[in-house]
C-alpha cells in the first residue's frame, strides 16, 4: 500500500502511523530487499487511521505544494542565506547541489525537536519506505541494523532468500557494498545500496566473528515475500503456535487464515508470539486485536492538547475465548505492544517473555512537494486501562529470558514456558532480568 498524501484544511489526516520502533532509540533496523523493517531513529513506521483534524492555526506545506508562511515560522531566512553565500564564496571544496542542501537543512532542522520518531525521510529513501507497505520486494532477503560505533550489521536472513542461499549469517558486519565502505552511512543508505532488480548482482564485503579478515558474497538479488505469519503445533502437539511477523497490509488476513487451520485441530491452547515484532499499522492493530478479544477498547490516543479519541474491537474475531499466552520481548513495539498491552489489560492472557520496547506515540506521515517524507509525532497513545508505556514498555506478567547462548543452542525458554503454563497452569520461575535488552531478530 501506497502512503497517501496529507490533506489540508480541516480534513482528518491521512496515514496516521505507529512507528515500528522495535530496538532502542537509534539503533536503526531495515529489512534489505523484503521490508524497511525498523528505524527507530527515523520513525519508521506502518499506516493507520485518523485520529485528529489537521490544526488550522498552522500554515505550513504538507503534501499538496501550499507554501509555508515563512511569517508564522520566525525563522530567520536572512541568516540562513547570509551563511549559504559565505560557504559559496569561501568554502574550500565542492559545494553539494542544492537539493542535497536543503535535505541537509531539513535534517537539521527536525532533529533539533529531540523527538528521534518524528524525522524528515529524503526523495530516494521516501520511495524505498513506500514500496515496503506490501511485504513484497526485490532484494536480498536480510534485515539490517545499526549497532554501536556505527557499524551495519546483519541480524537475520529469510529461508529460500538469496542471503540464505549466498551463505549471509546473522551477526555479519558490512564493510562495503560493491566495493564502496558504509562506515558512516544509515541503514537507509546501506538499504539502498543493497537493493535491486532481480537477477541483477550485488556483491557484499562482510566481517564475521570466526574469520581474521573480511570476505566478499556476490548475490544475485530476487523476489522476495516477506513471511508474515508462521505456525505449528507444539508440545505433546495440543497446543497451537502462531508468531507474527509485523502488522502491515496483510498481517489481520493472514493471522486469521492460519487459525483458522490450527483451531480446527481443536488445540488445549494457543500462542501468539510477538517477539520482535516492530509494529505497523494501527488499523492491523485494531484487527489482530479484534480476533483475539471481545468488543471494547483496544487503544486511547491522546494529541498534545488533550483531544481524545479510542480505537475499539469489533467482537468478530475466532479466538476470543481458547487459553492462551502472548509471548514478547525487547523487541515488541508499537502495534504489537498494543494488542499485547490490551490483552494484558483485559487478562485475557498472560504475558511471558521480557519487558517491551516502549513505542507509544503515533506519527503522521506526510509527503512533501520534492518528494521526500515528514514523520510527526502527533499523538501519544495508552492502553484501555490508561497505561502511558513510552520510554517504559510493557513489563510481562512473567519474566523469563532467552539469552543469545540459547538462541545459537536452538533453546528456547520463553517457548517452553508458554507451553508449560498452557499445559498446567503452573507459573514460569523468574529468570534473571538481562542487563540490556536482546538484539532482535527484525
């Protein structure tokens, strides 16, 4: 799905979006070739509803080429261009074009909110983010992130991905893409350069743990379709697993088919597995939320002036009363901590796994004249009992972690527990809480 543009005027706004925000605060997660993934940095994030009218004490220009009124700003355009005609006439080098000029000046400019969700996404970027709103895409099939000291890393491949076939790991660096070093580049930059047709070639210098030096993977790129749900029977095979990928377009439809299936082999219980799940669209959220419990409130969204609004479930959904358990993690953000927050909230299942990312604000995505993108954090949202979780995330009614040795060791305790408590009722045993939260696996 397209993002569509922003309408001026009293008109509600379009593409109100939950920012897949699932690792910290600029750490930044992009899927290369299957889907943008996570940008906590640049508020990436999913499509959703409208919550509230565009505020008609504001000129500015959102999409539709209404200029801004540089009068209401009190911006100080004359030392802007006084320091733009000193650089020209003494800058000792090339002065960049003028487009690269005012994405520089934009950047800066919405950086100094503080707000590292509310971000100004650059022309070629903006069209990258807008075709990850199928799930469908030409790539390699990996997801990246930045890690400390800037590094770019590998954190997943799909199965049957040209990643996966090229033998990419998860944990690999990046040191460069088709001979060209990324040290200092964004994941979108990385992202783009990654990227194209398929049955073309790109070739990926990586660094591993067990290898002294660097070494190239040429791969050939190819359609890639992003998996958003996966399921199975677990246990003694009575009780029925599904994880969600994210809550994009097709994630409701999705869940909803594969249970479908799994109820009809009429299980004990059922988990639904959130885990590094960053999020997405708010009408997903309200629909996933909408198979799991009864007709109520999912989310109360708040804008800074106070106006309120809720989003409430429909009581269609084929799950509402099977014993079930979520399981979450670090990783679990945004739509995925409403619907674990509301579930949470309602008690109709237990949370297991650790505490939460803490995305709680709500950004509109607006397209501007040079095609490049505005994220603004417009609103905070909150839980049906009035929960603010931004910054604080979603604590487990059961804290049990899975340490990275478990992962390489194929263990996975969280799993385990969520079976065990469905089979017997019996509470988890506490597990010592992790000192910083685990890598996730988007």
């Amino acid at each position: 799905m397209q993002p569509e543009p922003v309408n001026n005027g009293n008109n509600m706004l379009k593409n109100i979006m939950l920012g897949m925000a699932g690792v910290f605060i600029a750490i930044l997660i992009f899927i290369v070739g299957v889907t943008v993934g996570v940008s906590a940095a640049n508020g990436f994030s999913f499509n959703g509803p409208s919550a509230f009218p565009v505020p008609t004490d504001r000129t500015a220009s959102i999409g539709d080429g209404t200029p801004a009124s540089s009068s209401s700003s009190g911006l100080n355009v004359t030392l802007m261009n006084d320091v733009m005609s000193r650089l020209r006439a003494q800058w000792y080098g090339d002065i960049p074009s003028d487009d690269k000029l005012t994405d520089g000046a934009l950047r800066g400019m919405v950086s100094s909110l503080g707000d590292p969700f509310t971000a100004y996404i650059e022309p070629q970027y903006a069209k990258i983010l807008e075709q990850d709103m199928t799930s469908r895409f030409e790539g390699i099939g990996a997801t990246l992130k930045s890690v400390t000291g800037g590094a770019i890393q590998i954190v997943r491949t799909f199965d049957g991905s040209p990643a996966r076939n090229a033998g990419v790991q998860a944990g690999d660096l990046i040191e460069s893409v088709n001979g060209a070093k990324v040290s200092g580049l964004t994941t979108n930059e990385v992202a783009a350069m990654i990227r194209g047709t398929a049955g073309t070639t790109v070739t990926i210098t990586l660094r591993r743990a067990d290898r002294p030096k660097g070494f190239d993977l040429t791969i050939t790129r190819g359609a890639i379709t992003i998996p958003l749900v996966t399921s199975k029977m677990v246990g003694d095979g009575t009780i029925a697993y599904v994880s969600l990928y994210d809550f994009s377009a097709e994630a409701s439809a999705q869940l909803n088919a594969t249970l479908k299936d799994l109820l009809a082999k009429n299980p004990k219980g059922l988990i639904l597995d959130l885990r590094d799940n960053p999020g997405g669209y708010l009408s997903q959220a309200v629909d996933v939320g909408s198979i799991f419990l009864k007709k109520g409130t999912l989310v109360i969204e708040r804008d800074t002036k106070g106006n309120e609004r809720s989003e409430s479930t429909s009581g269609n959904g084929i799950a509402h009363d099977i014993p079930m358990v979520v399981l979450v993690n670090g990783g679990s953000a945004s739509a995925a901590e409403i619907v674990a927050g509301a579930i949470q909230d309602y008690g109709r299942a237990v949370l297991i796994g650790e505490t939460t990312f803490g995305k709680g604000s709500v950004q509109s995505p607006q397209t501007l004249p040079n095609g490049g993108q505005l994220r603004i954090t417009i609103q905070h949202w909150y839980t049906p009992k009035n929960r603010g979780i931004h910054g604080t995330g979603i604590a487990p009614d059961y804290v049990v972690t899975r340490t990275p040795a478990d992962e390489l060791a194929g263990r996975d305790p969280q799993l385990d527990a969520g079976v065990e408590y469905l089979q017997t009722g019996k509470a988890p045993a506490a597990t010592a809480v992790p000192t910083a939260a685990p890598t996730p696996s988007k």
